[in-house]
C-alpha cells in the first residue's frame, strides 16, 4: 500500500487597522521611526488607576472587514483579558477578545492550485491590542559582555484585528493566495495598509499532515501541527509552509512523532527551527475586562457599513471581465489594487481599448513605476493621454516601438503634444501626401535598387521589402505598412 501526506493549513493573520489613535488611548499609532517609548500614556503603559476607554474607530474598521468576509456580526461583543508575563505587555495581560469575538463564519475564495475558485472558511475575526517590541541588542559597553534588551512600547495598544481561517488550506501555494486576497482585501476596504514588510500584516501558519492511502483516500494518521511565525513576505510563508510540510512528512515517514510546536522561520537560511513547545501550553486565565463594557453593535453602524463598501477586488474582476471582456489574468491584474483599477478605467472612459489599456498597463506603466519608483497614484501619465497614445496605435498612426518612446517622454512629465514631437511624430499621423513624398526620396536615393527591380532581377521580392524598410523608417513607424507597400508597387511599375 502507498501512502500519500497531504498538508492542512490554517491561518491566523494580524492586520493593523488604521486608526490614528490606539485602541483604547488617545496615543498615536504611528510607531515607525517615533523616538523609543513616546507615544504612551498610563493607559498603554497599564498604570494602576488608568481606565481603557474603547476607539470606535477600530470597531467600526473590524465591522468592515467582517461584513467583506461574509461574516456575520455579533451585535453583542466583549472584550477579555489574555493573562500572561512577557516584557512586552507592562499590564500582565492583553486585551483580546475570547468566546464572543466581534465576526464568526465567513468565507473567501482564491484560486486554487488547479486554477478552479476555492472557497476558505473564516472562523473568527476579533480585535485586540498589539503589544510593545523587544529590541535586543549586542554588549553597548556598559557591561562587558553583556547582552541588553530594550523595551518600546509605542506599538503596545495600536489597534489589530485577527483573521482566523478554518484549515481549509491544502498547499503552500493556496496560503499564498489566501494571504494575498486577505491583504488586498483589506487594503481596498481601507482598513489596513497590509504591508508585511513593516508588520502591519502578520500571519501566523499552522501547518500539519495527514498520512493517507493512495488509493482509497484513507485518512491513516493524522500528523501532530506545528506554528509558523516570523514570516515577512508572501514569498516568505509560502517558502516556510514548503519547509515544514517537508520536514514534517520526513519525521512521518520515517515512523517518527511530531510535537505540538511553535516554530521560527528563518528566512536566511530557509528552515523552521523550535521556539517553543505548547506541552507547557499557557492557561491565559481569560475572563471578561471588567473595565470594559460589553459592546453594542447597532444596526444603525451595520446598515451604514454596508452601504458604505467598495465594490470588492472579486466583484471588480468579474466585472472587468464582463464588460470590458478582459482574460482572467488581465482582469485580475487591472483589479489588484483601487488605484490600478481606477487608473484602467479611466483609461478605458478616454476612448482606449480596454485591452490595449490593459496591455499597455501591465507591461509599460509598470515597468516605468518600477524603474522611477512612481507609485499610481503619482504616475505622471495621465490616463487620457495614455487612452490617446493608445488610440493612436490601435488606429495605425503610430507603431508599437515609437509610442513607446513617446510614453517615455509622457513618464519623463513632457506633454502629449511636445511627446509626440520629441518622438519625432507628428500628433495626426503620417497623411498620405506625406508617405507618398516619403517614398519618392527613397526611390531617387536608391536608384540602383529600383534599377534592379524594374530589370525583373528581384523576383522574390526581398529588394521591395528592403525599400519599404526604408520609408518606414523614414516614417518612424507611423505610417501603415501595406499602404506603404502598395504605394511602392505602384510607383515602381509606373516608371517601367
Ligand atoms: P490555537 O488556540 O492554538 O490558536 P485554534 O483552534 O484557534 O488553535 O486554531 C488556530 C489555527 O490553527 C486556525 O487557523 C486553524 O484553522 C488551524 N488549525 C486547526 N487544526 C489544524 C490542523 N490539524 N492542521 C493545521 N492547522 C490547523
Ligand atoms: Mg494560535
Ligand atoms: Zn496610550
């Protein structure tokens, strides 16, 4: 009998909602760059006597997102103490939320592995506090020797919202995805910056597998899970689940045991190693904060949540397939973020085929964002001069190859018109008079070519094409390839 592992994944995202003030202080979010231990006050630094007084802002953003995930909203719901000691929490506890968690049932779909729509279940979505950061540093010269840890706790109280999904994830790759429409979900819906890099998005991956028959299906064992942590990409995650579901069919394989863990990604090297077993699993004392009321949810702030929702990157994609009759993959590249999508748009309300828009917004305004570090909504082509440079082409005025340089020009801050010039183009194209005088040099230059041709000693009509190659050029493209050529025929049996 063969045996097949098959891995089961579920994921814990922490988003940082975007907030101006902590959850439940008037301090400031903002933690990136701020001078160590600043933005604190008694309530964040869990002074005795200080009260927490909640951010309504963070709920109405948790709302949000679970009303995009399909969740249902709990119109009752409560805030607990999370009891444990770290240096990072200065009360002895986190506030969290436990058995009544703001969202619960949702669902999202991403594109599975064989490119068929996979529906993820979301089993929770609640609000907590972040804690502050440890930073460890080397001996500083005060204690030969030494190591120090420095503790900063502008982070600790800024608002998250933790996103768990059911382990309905059955491979690296489809933790990616879901990662990826999570984070750009949360980014059209304005509820988070979703940047990994600098940690407003986190994912936690748990990750196990199950030992089956080949043939049957047969579940033969499941394996213990382990938790990934420390994952600082899509990239990231997708390399750390790869790892471990190794690892762990390896252990399973080999007729060994896993144990319930917590494990680190390291990046640099590419493996997982232990940080700490939950045998010694924490008993967090849960129990309601009593200095919290239970909060209301109105169906006032659900109704206005609502309405108030972007149309979704799914629904865009869809959309942009169905009325525009984008491909798939176009679609969902014009859909991927709101800026893009309302730069394609506009595009597309400027006169420009919304394939060509796409076309061009995929391989030209990319490639000049990334090489300038524009971001779109800096992008200095405006998308109606894009639509017109567009247009052009799509109408024959203009070749591939010189609306490129022109675009270049338009991304350098030049308008259209001094574009076009500095292309060498003329805005309306080439007219026929002009193609015609175009031709005619190229023939009294090239007299013994045309010699050659009219004497019949160019019978496959490489010397023809040859010629035309020279008013095209001439004409840098602009003017249409077979008019060229019909005029060239004309003309040189017209002198014979
Ligand atoms: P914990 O209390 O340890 O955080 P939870 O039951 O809340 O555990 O689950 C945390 C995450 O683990 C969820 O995303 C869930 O989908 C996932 N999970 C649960 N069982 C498994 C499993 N057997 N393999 C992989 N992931 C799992
Ligand atoms: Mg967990
Ligand atoms: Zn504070």
């Amino acid at each position: 009998m063969t045996s097949r592992y098959i891995p089961v994944i579920g994921l814990e995202i922490h988003v940082q909602l975007s907030t101006a003030t902590k959850i439940f202080c008037p301090c400031s979010t903002d933690y990136i760059g701020a001078e160590p231990n600043t933005n604190v006050c008694p309530v964040c630094l869990g002074l005795p006597g200080s009260l927490p007084v909640l951010n309504k802002k963070a709920v109405e953003l948790g709302v949000r997102a679970g009303l995009a995930l399909s969740c249902t909203i709990r119109n009752h719901t409560v805030f607990h103490r999370k009891n444990y000691f770290y240096p990072d929490l200065p009360k002895g506890y986190q506030i969290s939320q436990y058995d009544l968690p703001l969202a619960e049932g949702g669902e999202i779909y991403i594109p599975g592995d064989d490119g068929r729509p996979r529906r993820i279940r979301i089993t929770r979505l609640h609000l907590e506090e972040d804690a502050g950061k440890l930073v460890h540093s080397a001996a500083d010269g005060r204690l030969e020797g030494a190591a120090f840890s420095f503790v900063d706790y502008n982070r600790g109280g800024v608002p998250l919202a933790e996103i768990v999904s059911e382990p309905d994830i059955t491979s690296p790759g489809e933790a990616r995805e879901y990662v990826a429409r999570i984070r750009q979900t949360v980014r059209y819906l304005g509820v988070s910056d979703g940047d990994m890099e600098r940690g407003s998005l986190r994912v936690d991956a748990n990750v196990s597998v199950k030992k089956t028959d080949a043939a049957t299906g047969e579940v033969l064992c499941w394996g213990e899970r382990t938790e990934i942590k420390n994952m600082n990409s899509l990239r990231a995650v997708e390399r750390a689940l790869e790892y471990e579901i190794r690892r762990q069919t390896a252990v399973l394989a080999e007729g060994g045991t896993l144990e319930r863990e917590t494990r680190h990604w390291n990046d640099g090297e590419g493996v997982t190693t232990s940080m700490r077993s939950k045998e010694a699993a924490n008993d967090y004392r849960y129990f309601p904060d009593p200095d919290i009321p239970p909060i209301v949810v109105t169906e006032e702030l659900l109704e206005s949540t609502r309405n108030s929702l972007p149309e979704l990157p799914w629904a865009k994609e869809r959309r942009f397939g169905e009325e525009y009759g984008l491909p798939e993959a176009d679609a969902a590249f014009m859909a991927e973020s709101l800026p893009v999508a309302l730069y394609f748009e506009e595009c597309v309300k400027s006169g420009a085929s919304p394939l060509r828009a796409a076309n061009w917004i995929r391989t030209e305004v990319f490639r000049v964002m990334n090489e300038k570090g524009f971001s779109m909504d800096s992008f200095p082509v405006k998308p109606s001069a894009l639509a017109e440079l567009v247009s052009m082409v799509d109408g024959g005025k203009l070749s591939t190859t010189v609306a490129r340089e022109v675009f270049a020009h338009l991304a350098g801050g030049r308008s259209l018109k001094d574009a076009l010039a500095a292309a060498g183009a003329s805005p309306g194209g080439l007219s026929a008079e002009d193609v015609e005088k175009m031709v005619e040099k190229v023939l009294t230059v090239n007299g013994d070519v045309v010699e050659e041709i009219r004497s019949g000693r160019d019978p496959k009509g490489k010397k023809i094409k040859f010629l035309a190659g020279l008013v095209m050029r001439d004409a840098r493209g602009q003017a249409d390839a077979a008019a060229v050529s019909g005029i060239l025929e004309r003309r040189l049996k017209e002198g014979r």
